[in-house]
C-alpha cells in the first residue's frame, strides 16, 4: 500500500458506572483482521479487542459470539465469573474447530467482564489490558510469547517447538483461539495443545477512588507505545476533557508509523474505560 488506510471505526456509550470509547483503524495492512466488543450493561459490561491473523472470520466470530459462550456456562450461572472466562473461551474454540476445522485464521483475544466493581480479565495471546490507578499503570494481563519458559514447556509437552521465537518457527504467540494447524496432538487436553485458547484470568476489586481508567488495545498499539506512555497519553486527554471515543482515535494516530515499514504499521484496535466515582 503507498498510503494507509485511516478510516476509522469509532465509537462511544455510558451507564451509571463507566463510560467507554473505541476505535479501530486498518492502517498500513492490505486488510483489516481486528474485531472488538462493547456490550454495555446496567451494572458493568464486556469488552474485548480480537486481533486476528492469517484472515478475520475467527476474530470476527469471536467478537459476535464470545459472550454468548460465557454467559452459557455453569460457572456463569453460579457467578463464577473467571472459570466461566476460561471455559468460555475454550467452548468457543472447540466450537470453531468442530465445525471449521480446516479455517487457517486465529485470533488474540483479550475481554474485561466488569460486574459493578469486581474486573475480570481473560487473556489468551499478545494483545493488552492496563488498569491506571492512581495514574500509574496496573497490568491486568500477561503477553504470551512461546519463548516464556511456561509457555515453552507447554509447547514442547504438546511435540511442538520454538524456532525464532515462534511456535514451529511460524507463530508469534503461544496462545490464542483458532490456528487449529497447531492443535493436532489428540494426545493432551485441550488446554494444553501447543498453542492453547486457555485464557489467563485476573480478578481486581475495582477501588473507584483510585482506579481511573482501563485500555484494551492490541500489539499495533503496545508494540509502539509501553504501558506507562499508554497510561500517560490516556490520563492527560481525559484530565482535558477530551472525549474518550476522540483519545482512542489519538491513540491510533499516535502509534501509526509514517513509512509502510517497521512498528506502526499493524492493525490497530483500541477500547478505553473510564469509571466513574461513587
């Protein structure tokens, strides 16, 4: 491409709780393979950025139906809420390869299931959740490379390998729903193929005199700017009172590269959350 492409999709809503902004951006990709989810509820919500690769129909179906996985599960029902993200994301990936096994895509996905004041935070992949408290950066996920000795074991246990720091010398992440070409070993679980959907969850009390803000956003955005310039970029906008739907655009703006080459040139995607102060 001699130029990217800047449209954005972009948008923003709010409840007695939190107020969101999203935006997404194709930029300097002959494609766009990112999707994301903003259901807003009366006592929280679900938010999500899926960073697809290798085409956009798991990331797609992610983003439409992850919920709907979720919310399905016993553990749900019981108001388990972080087995209920973890089975989740496995229910849908089993369900993708049930149904689409030969599907080449796969996706990162990270969710935020907020329940008035309890943050639960499901990750399987590379993309990040940052919570800003007290205007320092708290993360709420872990990047999952296949060069992390718990990741690497998991891979080599499952008869994969790494090469170049990547899952059979192909694959950057070590975990993430889809990519079926790296979960043949109908030897192990689930769980622990070579690359797993299994998502690492975190549970946060959200303290509202203290937690400002959470960002979601995928590696298009991490890999230009660090959780700190993240944090800082976000908190002087909002201190500004700069729209939240207007800083995501910023953020996109930002960390978008001039030349077709080097960091900056991926896809990106991001969703910020303010909550508001009781």
């Amino acid at each position: 491409m001699h130029q990217p492409n800047v449209q954005k999709s972009s948008g923003s809503k709010e409840n007695a709780w939190l107020s969101y902004g999203f935006s997404c951006m194709q930029g300097w990709r002959r494609s766009m393979e990112d999707d994301h989810v903003v259901l807003l509820d009366d006592d929280g919500g679900f938010f999500g950025v899926f960073d697809g690769h290798s085409g956009s129909n798991v990331a797609r179906f992610c983003a439409g139906n992850l919920f709907d996985f979720v919310s399905k599960t016993a553990a749900f029902d019981e108001g388990n809420y972080a087995k209920a993200l973890y089975d989740g994301f496995l229910a849908i990936d089993k369900h993708l390869y049930a149904n689409y096994s030969n599907e080449r895509s796969g996706c990162a996905a990270i969710v935020l299931f907020i329940k008035e004041d309890d943050l639960y935070c499901g990750n399987a992949g590379d993309s990040r959740c940052v919570l800003c408290r007290d205007g320092e950066p708290l993360p709420l996920s872990n990047d999952h490379k296949p060069f992390l000795p718990t990741e690497l074991a998991r891979i080599e246990r499952a008869g994969g390998y790494v090469w170049n720091r990547r899952v059979n010398g192909a694959l950057a992440l070590s975990r993430a729903i889809g990519d079926f070409v790296f979960k043949c070993n109908m030897q192990v679980s689930w769980d622990q193929q070579a690359v797993t959907s299994a998502p690492e969850v975190r549970f946060i009390r959200l303290n509202r005199d203290h937690d400002e803000f959470a960002v979601i956003a995928c590696d298009g955005i991490w890999d230009v700017l660090n959780n700190d310039q993240v944090v800082e970029f976000v908190r002087h906008r909002i201190q500004s009172h700069i729209p939240l739907e207007k800083i995501a655009e910023e953020l996109l703006e930002r960390c978008l590269s001039p030349r077709p080459f080097g960091v900056g040139c991926d896809n990106m995607s991001v969703v910020i959350l303010q909550f508001k102060r009781t």
